[in-house]
C-alpha cells in the first residue's frame, strides 16, 4: 500500500476505498489531487467536521495536491446524507457569507497557496445551470434504483425525501467531474456518510471521460459513549472563539474520556505514532493535557493555547495563571450591594438561566472564592455575592459543578 495511504490507515482515516490497489498505484507513479467537500450550512465549522481536513494536511505532507470544495452552490439545497430531516433552507445571502468565513477557517488551519492547496466554491459552475441542459448531459447517467440503493437515500425514505434533496447527489458527482476537468482530481475524501455520492462521482467520471477516479471514506467520529464527535450538552464545540471560548474549546479535549485518548490524539494531532503510544501508555491525564494542548495550538495558535493551558493548570491546583482563565466584567455597584448568585451564575455564563443558576446552589455545585482566592461552596437559595470576596487585582473566581470556571473583574 502507498505510504500516504498507509499513514491514513494507521491513524484512522481508512473506513472504505472504491479501488485500494488502483489508488495506491497511481499515488506511487505520480503526486495526485484530491478534495474535500464541505457545505456552509452554519457560520462557522465544528471540530467534528475537521476530521477530513486533517488527512488533506496528511496527504499535502506526502505530496500530494488538495482541493477543499465549499459547497455554496449544494449548501443551496442541502445534503439529506447522514440526516434525518431535511435541512432548514438559508438566504443566499447567509450562505454567501458562511462560506467566506469557512474559507477564512480552513485557510488559517490549511494554508491554501494556490498550488498545493487551495479552495473552491461550486456555486462558480452550479449556480448558472441551464436544468434542461444539465438532466440531458448528467442526469442521463444515473439510476434511480441504483440511488435508492446507497444507505443515506434508503434510511431518508423512511422519514420523507424531498425532491429537491434527491438531486444532491448528481451535484456532487458533477463538481467531481468539474474539478476533474478544472485540476485534473482524481480523489474524493470524507466521512464514510458520504460514500453513496463519492461513488456516484467516480462513476460519473468513468462515463464521461473514460478516465479513473477513486473514493476514500474515513470512520465517522463517535465518541466511547457513542455520541457524536464535538457535541456537548452546550452544543457543538465551534472552531470560532466568539461560539465556542478558546479556553471551553481547551476543557473539550482535556475532559474526553479515558477511552478515546489515543484515538483523539491519531485523528486530531500530527504526533508521531511512537509519541502516541508513548503518551498512550503513560499517565492518561498528562496524555488528555498534551491532546488539549495540541488541539488548541493547531486551531487557535500557540499563544492561546498557552493560555489555555496556564488557565486549566490554575483552575484545578497545577500552578498556572488564573488571569488566563475565561473572565466576565461585572458592574462593581452591583458586587458592593450584594450580586444574587442566581443572577451572577447566569449572567457570567456559567449557567444557562437563573432557575438552572439555583438548582446548581441548591445542590451544592456552586462556588465562589474569598478575598484570598480559596473557593467556598455557596449555600442557601441565593446568596449575595459580595464585593468583600474580590482579591487584591479586584476580581473573584466562580466554579459551577468541577469544572467550569470563569474569573469576575469588577468594573
């Protein structure tokens, strides 16, 4: 096997090839392109969709070319793959604006210099479609028995398809066909939800040019409890800072379970195997620090990983900088009169509302620090939370639950 796909397989980006041995052969004779496809349905990505992005970064490194596809054309209509009901439909306007700060994301992860890298958007050649056009040329091609053969179409059968999601798959495999044409792309890549369309791709390929193309998939991401990569109670866990803090992004990683330690640290860092199974096999916390640090470092830079980790190392007793913990201004005529902790709790963030703020105190989940900085479980319905707990610096640190933090300076 080629040694890029052999990489691949080694970290865990391998779940099915249309031709493993022909693809192989050609990544041995000659450097190849490949691309990822990725619609903007939200304004900003998640790690879960990362998983991908990061085996483009292993492909470049073995010297191979990548296309990362933003699918403002497709996000149009949505893709039913993976889904169990049909996607809410965005202005163009949204979608136009999602896909710049998507490319923005990718670009800082990525670096797209044109040449080993770059991006596309399909609405270059989906948007001014003649339809007739397109149904005689692509449509021709295609089955429908055939379609609603592939999983993603039979299990959305169950719960309704709608007509419009149905043609999904002929515009994917067209902007394989076109970036064949335009790059001369001969690899399709990502989750293994997407196998039905790659294939279909490659097929549409082989009909029109006579030419070869091959389709890779890569185990979709679960966690060990079987939930979904990147979803928390929260929510999803967003590479921009302004949804997801870059410390929350930090605690995400540090907090997986023991479980997917050595997973997480194949599939969402460049360490090599042996520092893997070096890690892997020592202490699991050290192991969950290093994945966190790694993790932020290559979505928000060293220095705010660096933070990160100084902030994480103070809130739990590891030394640090409590100044690097997440932080949140409060009125200091409110703290002199006494904040209700309810209030505080909710408007610092640490709880999703007031009622959630009291059943934390309640239960004995709150807690603020003296003016020393120790931390004090607060007791009773919902206590005042006054000014004589600021520290010399003029701020208190607040901890709901054992692990989520924020540091209140007064103002």
């Amino acid at each position: 096997m080629n040694k890029a796909l052999e990489t691949l397989k080694g970290r865990g980006f391998f779940q099915q090839c249309t031709d493993v041995t022909g693809l192989s052969a050609a990544m041995d004779a000659a450097p190849i392109t490949f691309y990822i496809g990725c619609d903007p349905t939200g304004d900003s990505l998640h790690i879960g969709h990362l998983v991908p992005f990061f085996a483009f970064r292993h492909l470049r490194a073995a010297g191979h070319s990548g296309i990362a596809l933003i699918g403002g054309g497709t996000a149009r209509i949505g893709d039913p793959s993976g889904k169990t009901e049909m996607r809410r439909m965005l202005s163009y306007e949204q979608l136009d604006a999602n896909a710049a700060r998507i490319e923005r994301q990718l670009d800082r992860f990525i670096g797209f210099d044109g040449k080993t890298a770059r991006a596309e958007n399909n609405k270059t050649w989906l948007a001014g479609l003649n339809y007739i056009d397109f149904l005689r040329d692509i449509g021709s091609c295609f089955s429908v028995n055939k379609m609603l053969a592939f999983e993603s179409y039979r299990k959305r059968l169950e719960t309704g398809l709608s007509f419009i999601e149905f043609n999904y798959q002929l515009l994917q495999s067209y902007d394989f066909l076109m970036l064949r044409e335009r790059h001369n792309c001969v690899l399709q890549i990502g989750g293994d939800d997407q196998w039905g369309n790659i294939v279909a791709g490659a097929d549409l390929i082989r009909r029109k040019t006579g030419g070869e193309a091959f389709g890779l998939t890569f185990p979709l991401v679960t966690r060990s409890d079987g939930r979904k990569m990147g979803k928390t109670e929260q929510g999803a866990v967003f590479l921009d800072p302004a949804l997801t803090p870059v410390y929350d992004f930090f605690q995400y990683w540090r907090n997986v379970a023991d479980e997917d330690v050595r997973k997480f640290l194949l599939l969402f860092t460049f360490l090599p195997l042996d520092e893997v199974e070096a890690l892997s096999a020592g202490g699991v916390n050290a192991a969950k620090e290093r994945l966190a640090y790694e993790a932020t470092r290559l979505i928000h830079g060293a220095f705010e990983a660096d933070r990160a980790l100084a902030g994480a190392r103070a809130a739990f007793g590891g030394g640090g900088d409590r100044e690097a913990l997440p932080a949140w201004e409060a009125p200091r005529a409110r703290l002199d009169s006494g904040y209700p902790a309810a209030e505080l709790f909710a408007d610092c963030g640490l709880c999703a509302s007031k009622s959630e703020a009291r059943r934390l105190i309640r239960q004995g989940g709150a807690f603020a620090s003296d003016f020393r900085g120790d931390l004090q479980p607060l007791g009773g319905e919902n206590p005042p939370v006054g000014s004589d707990r600021l520290d010399g610096a003029g701020a208190l640190l607040l901890r709901a639950g054992k692990k989520r933090f924020c540091r209140i300076l007064a103002r």
